[in-house]
C-alpha cells in the first residue's frame, strides 16, 4: 500500500499503521475509556441523510467561509493536536505548509513541536493557537505573548481536558509518560527503522511552548506528565477565562463546550466562536458527538455566537451535514494525522486536498454553489 492508493481518511489509517511503531500509532488512533464517544462521532452523521436539489447551474461553486474574523478557502481547517513531530520528522511544519497551499486555518497546539515564532514567521495562512491555561499564570501569559508577536490571529482555550482522559491503548502500549514500553512495543519500534531513523536524525524532539520552562529552583525542563499533573490549573472557571480572552483582545474561541448552557455562558463572555467538541473522544467516554448535539446549541446561541462542528469528520457528506445544521465551519484531527503519520506533507496534502474534493463534488450533487445555500432544509433526520 503507497500514498496513491489512500482515497479516504480509513486508507490513511491502515497506511499510517503499518507505517508507525505500535505505540505512536494508537496514541493517535485511540480514544478514552471504551471509545463509545470515538465511534459515535462519527456514526452520528448518518442518523440523517442529505436531501439534494438538482439542476441548479453548478458549474462554479464557492466553499468559502469566515469564521474567527479569518476567510478560509474551505469550510474545514485543522484542529491543534500534540506532539506532530512525533509523528512524522516534519510534524507541524508539514500540516501548516499543507493547510497553506489550500487556504485553511491551521490550529497549533500548546504541545507543540515547533515553535509559535517560527510558524508566525513562516506561515502566512490562518493561525489559531490552541491554549492550555496553567497553574503559572505568566506561563499562560508568555504564550499569549508570542502568539501576538508572531501575528497569530485566534485563539482557542481549551476546556475539555482539565484532567487527562482515560487512554487505555496507551496503558497497554506503555505510551505513557515517562515511557513504560513492554517488550512488544520495543519490538514494534524496532521493526519500524525508517520511523526510528528519521526520528533520531532529526531535530531533536521538544515541546517547543514549554522548553524554557523549568521546574521551580532547577534547570530541568517539565516533561507531559508534569505538564498534567503539575502545570495545568484545574480550578479554571469561567471569570479566568474571560479574563485570559481580555488579555487577548482578538478573536477568541472555547473548545469543547457541549452543553446550551456552556454555549450561553460563551456569549455572555464574549467569545467569537465556540467549538463543539468532545476532543475526539479522548476525554470524557460516554459524552455525547458534536454532531448529535450540534442543531441545540445551533438553536440557542447560533446568530449569537460562530459556531464549529469538530470531531469523527471523515467525509465531505458530513462536513456538509454539520453545515446544514448551522455550523459554520467544521475542524478535525486524525482526518489529517493518519496522513501526516504515513506520508508528512504529502500525505496531509493528499488528505486535505481529497476532502476538498469531496466537498466540492457533493455541493454540486446537492445543487449548492455556496455554504450559505445550505440548510435544514437539504436534511432529513430518520
Ligand atoms: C493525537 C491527538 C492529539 C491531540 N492533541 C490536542 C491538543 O493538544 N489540544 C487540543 O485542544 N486538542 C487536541 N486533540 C483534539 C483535536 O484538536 C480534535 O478535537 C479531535 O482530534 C477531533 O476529533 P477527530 O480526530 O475525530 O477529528 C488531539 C487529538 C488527537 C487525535
């Protein structure tokens, strides 16, 4: 199986499998618990079925949206996700050059493996930051800090994982930190040289937000389990929050908000948009898909507040699902990682660029030429 032969988020997945040790692999494939959340992400996008018009002069289409004050090229960008270069040598430098050439918006982790300097001064693109808020406040202020003088434009704080979720996959695989790999897991490193050697000939490994960052009184760098247990404040309300968005000053977002009430709470801090999402069923197992949850929240707050679809999108169809509904863009991680995993740039390139695809063919089935044609009406729940 090569790069040419992967047509679908599921083909990246097996590609990206064979390709990766065990452990890195499910790192990203896995989920909280008994991944109920995970699957039903996704399986909640056919609890309805699209209902097209036809003959409706087609031939140029517009998939373009705003959201977050940003024009995106289409209505789908790149949700922030940790540790990429883990995943390919290329990490975050492959994704942003990808979401790049096709006029998306690139999200970048506070665990992420390239620098917030070097993605502002070489990525011309939309920036979203993705915000951790920490114990230290003058952490979370210094990272702020960067963002605006590397001219980020969004900011997106966080919520659903005040603590870690359960990661069971990790547990077994000893992808933990620090690292307890069993004798199976070191064999699956150590039947995946290509990975190996690129990994240890490369750039060394960091995070790059909290490199400087050192335990209190040493000169040792905090590690993720630190970073978890130690770094991130569980007592975060919604007046910290708001104060953070203030701090800001530009458009803001909060990712992970299911509920109406949360969604209300949103709008009355003022934030630009919020991202429905269940951090791809990697936190709280049992909670329910942003899709399923998306046309409340829609209801309530919708001409209030941007509203973005994110978690379980595999397909065009159901990018163009949430859009009827009322969100005005849609976001994803493993849609893109598998990618990155098997391919780098290439591979993100060939994901992204597929999707796109898939978007424009189905509004042109559907007999819409823009995002705004979209609506309740073009839907029919079961
Ligand atoms: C490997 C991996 C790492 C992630 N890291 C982060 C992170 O650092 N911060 C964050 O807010 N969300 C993180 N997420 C969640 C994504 O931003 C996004 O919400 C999720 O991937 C959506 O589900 P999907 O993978 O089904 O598209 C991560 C997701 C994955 C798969």
């Amino acid at each position: 199986m090569r790069l040419t032969d992967c047509y679908n988020t599921e083909d990246f997945r097996k590609l990206a499998k064979r390709r990766m040790p065990a452990p890195i692999f499910h790192y990203i494939d896995g989920a909280a618990d008994d991944e109920v959340t995970y699957r039903r992400n996704t399986q909640a996008f056919e609890r309805c079925d699209l209902v097209p018009n036809v003959l409706a002069g087609v031939e140029s289409i517009d998939l373009s949206t705003t959201v977050l004050g940003q024009k995106l090229a289409m209505p789908f960008f790149l949700s922030p996700t940790a540790l990429q270069r883990l995943f390919h040598h290329d990490g975050e430098r492959a994704v942003a050059a990808a979401a790049e050439k096709f006029g998306t918006m690139f999200g970048i982790s506070s665990l992420a493996t390239v620098s917030i300097q070097e993605i502002g001064a070489t990525i011309s693109t939309p920036k979203l930051f993705q915000l951790y808020v920490h114990t230290d406040p003058g952490l979370t202020r210094s990272m702020i800090d960067r963002c605006k003088q590397a001219g980020f434009e969004a900011l997106a704080v966080t919520v659903d994982a005040i603590v870690g979720g359960n990661r069971e996959r990790d547990l077994r695989t000893g992808f933990t930190m620090p690292m307890r790999l069993n004798w199976r897991s070191l064999l699956s490193f150590a039947s995946h040289p290509r990975w190996a050697f690129n990994y240890f000939t490369h750039e060394p490994f960091e995070l790059s937000q909290l490199k400087d960052y050192v335990k209190a009184g040493t000169n040792v760098a905090v590690s993720v389990s630190e970073y978890f247990t130690g770094l991130l404040d569980q007592s975060l309300n919604w007046a910290a929050v708001e104060e953070i968005a203030k701090y800001w000053g530009g458009p803001f977002a909060l990712k992970g908000i299911m509920s109406v009430a949360d969604a209300r709470r949103a709008v009355d801090i003022g934030a630009t948009a919020i991202i429905v999402s269940n951090h791809g069923g990697r936190q709280l197992d049992g909670s329910r898909a942003p899709f399923d949850q998306l046309a409340e929240i829609v209801d309530a707050v919708g001409d209030k507040v941007e509203i973005i679809c994110d978690g379980g999108i595999r397909r065009g169809t159901h990018v163009l699902k949430a859009l009827s509904v009322g969100a005005k863009a849609c976001s994803g991680g493993r849609a893109y990682l598998y990618a990155l995993a098997a391919a780098g740039q290439h591979g993100v390139e060939r994901a992204i660029g597929l999707l796109r695809d898939e978007i424009e063919r189905d509004m042109k089935l559907m007999g819409c030429r823009s995002i705004a044609e979209l609506g309740r009406h073009n839907l029919k729940f079961r």
